[in-house]
C-alpha cells in the first residue's frame, strides 16, 4: 500500500457512518409516517381490553356455544331513512326458543361502522310497551354500508350473546326499486 491510497482509505472509511445514520433516519421517519397514519384514520380502531380477550377466548367462544343451544333469536330490522341528525330507527324483535318474548329482558347492543372502526356506540333497550319481545331505538347510524352488533339479552340469570353483521342502506326501498329493470 502506497502513501496515497490511505487518504482514500479514511475517505471511504467516514462514509459508513454517515450511511447507517441515514439508513436509521429514514426507518425511523418511515414508522413515524405510518404512526401517524394509523391514529388519524377513522377506520384503524384498537379493540378495548384485547389482551384479556385474548386470553379469555376460550370462555368467550363457550358463552356463544351455551348462547346459539338456548336458541333465543335476535332480529335487527334497521330503516332505511336517516334523518337530517345522522339518526336512523333501528327495531330488535328478541324471542326464545319457542318465538315468544323473553320475560323481563335486557337488551344491550355495540355496534359500529366497518369504515369508521373507532367510533363504537353502546345502547341499553328495554321492550316497548305494547310488546315485550320488541325493542327501538333511533340511533346514530349516519352511514350506509356494514355495521357490526354485539347482542346481549339478559334475562334473570341467563345471557345470550351474538355477533351480526349487517349491510344498510340511505335510500328509500320505493327510491331503490324504481332504479331496478
């Protein structure tokens, strides 16, 4: 090795260091962007107590099993018109095994759009009047496309759980039918 070489030689050894340092630069503006993202996007959402669901899934999957053989039913007939608040009529029809209404019952409801993951809602119902197998309630609901519920009916000392996913709608059924061929 001559005299000269070992100028080039410190040369190309100080540029290492400058390389890795942007190397780690641009990772860590990469995670920051993706950060960022993830907490401004209504959509992203991050589940409530997931750790304890997750080591309670065994128990949650055998509370579903006990739910589906009491056969308790729950209907969701939600509306198709949404009104200048956002806010839609939902009914939810709860029946027992046998089609008749579940005395003394509690309905309990979280529900959420797909797209907006974030912004879950919770309603307690009691039946209506006329008719104890029957619950409303005008909800928040703004947007048409797929809404998750998380049913629960209480009732005594039992409880039934079920998940639904259903697929709404803004336009009048009259409005969608005149569309159709």
């Amino acid at each position: 090795m001559t005299s000269t070489d070992q100028p080039q030689l410190r040369k190309a050894g100080r540029k290492w260091p400058w390389i890795i340092v942007g190397l780690l630069a641009v990772h860590v503006a990469g995670m920051v962007t993706a950060a960022m993202i993830a907490t401004h996007d209504r959509s992203f959402a991050v589940v409530d107590n997931y750790y304890e669901k997750a080591v309670h899934w065994d128990q949650s999957q055998a509370i579903l099993r006990a739910s589906r053989e009491m056969g308790w039913k729950v209907e969701i007939k939600p509306g198709d018109r949404v009104d200048p608040l956002g806010r839609r009529r939902v009914e939810f029809g709860v029946t027992d095994a046998q089609g008749r209404a579940i005395p003394q019952a509690v309905v309990t409801v979280e529900y959420f759009h797909d797209a907006h993951a974030s912004e879950v809602r919770k309603v307690t119902l009691s039946p209506d009047g006329s008719d104890p197998s029957h619950f409303g309630a005008v909800l928040p609901m703004r947007y048409a496309g797929v809404w998750e519920y998380q049913i629960s009916v209480t009732a005594g000392d039992k409880t039934y759980v079920e998940k639904k996913t259903l697929t709404l709608t803004n336009a009048p059924t009259s409005m969608l039918e005149d569309a159709m061929p």
